[in-house]
C-alpha cells in the first residue's frame, strides 16, 4: 500500500511539467492541474468511484500560478486529498488552500523566474555564444534549470510535508534577495554583453564601428521598451526582427 502511495506520488511530480499542457481561457491551468494529481487520487479513492469523480471535478476548478512554483500547491493538495479520503478533513480546505496561495505564488514566481533567473540565464548563455553556440546553449540550460528543477522538487517535498511546511519553505526560500541578486548579475552580464559584441564588431569591421554598435544597441532597447509599453504584442516585434534578420542574411 506504501509502496503505490510513493509510486503515485511520483507520478504527480512527473506531471506538474504538463500543467500548461492545455492550457485554456476558462479554467487557466485546471486541466493540468487534475492531470497531474490524477495518480494520487485514483490511489486515494480506489473502489470509489463517486468519490473520485468528485475530488476530481474539485480540481477541475479555476486555477492559476507561475508554472515552476505550482508543485508547492501540488503537493500541499495531494496532502489535503489524502487527509480528506481517510475522513480526516473537510474537501472543501483544498479548495480554498489553492486559491488563497496560487495568486501569491504566481507574483512571486513571475518576479523570479521571468524577470531575474530568466534573463541572467540568457545574457550569460549570449556571451557564451560568443565562443561557441553549442556552449551557449548549454548555459542557458543548465544556469535555469539548476534552479528550476530544484525549486520544483523542494517545493513538492515541502507541500508533501503538510500546509505550514509548504509556507515555510517559502518564507525561507527568500525569493526576494535572490531576485534582486540575479537582477543585478543580468544588468552586470547585460553590460558585459554589448562590450564583448562592440569588440568582435570593431574586430570584424574595423575600430570605428564599436561606438555605432553600442548605440544601436542602446537605440534598440530603447525602442523595444518603448513598444512594450505601448502594448504592442511581443510576436509582432520578434516577427519583425525575424524578417530583419533574414533580410540580413539574404544580403
């Protein structure tokens, strides 16, 4: 019986990385949210059906968070079900549980991951490039996923543990400091970027085109910060630099 509790477990864990997998305007990621705890309720609720199905359509409810940080609620809800399937607690704590944290792991995890880990991990992977695309790559890959995968599953093993531990990890995580940090490392390796860049310009093509690079550099950003904030849809601006790029090319 342990023994297929565990395997269900890790089955859970396995499928938090299709949490997006259909992805929908109604429900957000309810889908695969009830996929991905579909393992351990089938264990929880064996020869039950009625009471499957209802656990079920609980978590076919509205739900919605920064993808990386959803196996803290994962876990925590896998918990609650269990508890909920042995008669030890009421279902509708699961409920109330995800929605009440899914908001603040969504803001947090965004700051995290798409606005610091993200961009350092990229820049980083950039300058690499420099030296050998393959390297640069492998950068980006393993800077992000270090943290990722490693956030993924202690985040699991900590809603696992119980609600308070789940909130424990997260006070003692300090998304805050790390956030800021890798700012700062990005905006450092950022800088670092754009002179390692105006160098092999001014190597390629000649001294006096390392300052027209950098301010094309600066004029770009510029002018994508300027779109962004008019709302314009990223797809169209990468669509236009595609076909800048390839006009590039052709040439």
């Amino acid at each position: 019986m342990e023994e297929r509790g565990r395997t269900a477990w890790r089955s859970t864990w396995r499928r938090q990385f299709l949490l997006q997998g259909c992805w929908n305007y109604e429900g957000m990621q309810n889908v695969g949210f009830a996929y991905s705890i579909l393992p351990a309720l089938r264990e929880f609720y064996r020869d039950r059906p009625e009471e499957l199905t209802k656990a079920l359509k609980r978590h076919l409810e509205y739900f919605n968070t920064q993808p990386s940080m959803a196996g803290v609620i994962l876990g925590a809800a896998l918990r609650l079900e269990e508890r909920a399937a042995a008669g030890e607690a009421d279902p509708r704590e699961i409920g109330t549980f995800k929605v009440g944290l899914m908001g603040s792991l969504g803001a947090i995890g965004d700051a995290y991951f798409w606005g610091a880990l993200r961009p350092m991990a990229s820049v980083a992977g950039a300058i690499l490039a420099l030296v050998h695309p393959f390297l640069g790559i492998a950068a980006l890959l393993l800077l992000y996923n270090v943290s990722h995968l490693s956030i993924r599953r202690k985040g699991f093993a900590a809603g696992i543990a119980g609600e308070e531990s789940a909130v424990q990890f997260l006070k003692g995580a300090g998304f805050a400091g790390k956030t800021a940090d890798r700012k700062i490392v990005a905006a450092i390796l950022g800088g670092a970027y754009a002179g390692a860049a105006a160098s092999k310009a001014a190597f390629l093509f000649g001294n006096g085109t390392a300052p027209a690079f950098l301010f094309v550099a600066a004029l770009t950003v510029h002018l994508l910060t300027v779109l962004f904030r008019k709302a314009v849809s990223p797809s169209e601006i990468l669509l236009f630099l595609l076909m800048i790029g390839a006009l590039l090319l052709w040439q």
